[in-house]
C-alpha cells in the first residue's frame, strides 16, 4: 500500500463516525461522542501504525532486491550472489508479488549453481511449483 491507498482508508474511516454514533444510540449506548471519537481516533491510529508498517517492510525487501541485483551483476557466475541474509532473491520476489521475475531468478541460479557443481533439485522443485502456479492464474511461464 501506498500513502494514497492510506488516505483512502482514513477518508473511509472518518466518514464511519456518524454510523458510530447511530449505533450507540441504538444500542441504547448515550451518546458520549468523547468516547466515540477517542475510539475512531485509535483505530486511525492503528490503521496508520500497521499501513505505515508494511509500506516499511515491503521498501525495505525492495531495496535488498536491488542490492542483489548489484551482487549479481558483480559476480554474474556466484551462486552465493542470489543471496543476502540467507534470503533468495527468488523468494524475496515471491514475497512481493513478483512471481515472473521470481521464476526468471530461480532459472538463472539453477543454470549458475549446476555449472558451480551444486545440486538443483529443490530449485527444480520449486521452478516446477512456480510454473505451476502461473499457468493457473493464467500466465505464461515461457522463459
């Protein structure tokens, strides 16, 4: 999410306090708008903590996909250059949505780890579960 999707929601949920004070009245609740507006202002709140949130861990995985993208390009032919903190980048990529560019990551590190000498079959593995999972959405896993 962006910062306008989290405008969005904070418009909709605003609009929400006139429904919030219907419903206490209704629940035979007085109507204390203190309290109701406290209440809306926390969920606010908390809808902004955990927005705020994911934006900063999806920049964060963002920037570790382009800093692997810098190691590859450095050493095109080391597998240890998918690699940083213990994450591939294919599966960094899978995180954010990317499934394509992932599955063109996992092709690229079975080519340099079989020529390394290092075993594939689980990469294989889960090439064949990504091609899988494309074909069903309906792309075209052609590379």
């Amino acid at each position: 999410m962006n910062y306008a999707a989290l405008i969005a929601l904070l418009a909709a949920l605003a609009f929400s306090l006139p429904f919030l004070v219907n419903l206490a009245e209704q629940a035979g609740i007085a109507r204390n708008t203190g309290v109701i507006t406290t209440l809306t202002a926390a969920v606010l709140v908390l809808a902004f903590i955990v927005i705020r949130g994911r934006m900063q861990r999806r920049q964060a995985i963002e920037a570790r996909i382009e800093a692997i993208g810098r190691q590859r390009q450095a050493a095109p032919h080391d597998p240890e250059a998918f690699f940083m903190h213990g994450d591939h980048l294919g599966d960094l990529l899978l995180t954010v949505g990317r499934l394509r560019e992932a599955l063109a990551a996992f092709t690229a590190y079975r080519q340099v780890a079989q020529q390394a000498g290092r075993d594939v079959t689980a990469v294989s593995q889960a090439i064949a579960t990504l091609e899988a999972r494309l074909h069903e959405e309906g792309g075209h896993a052609s590379l």
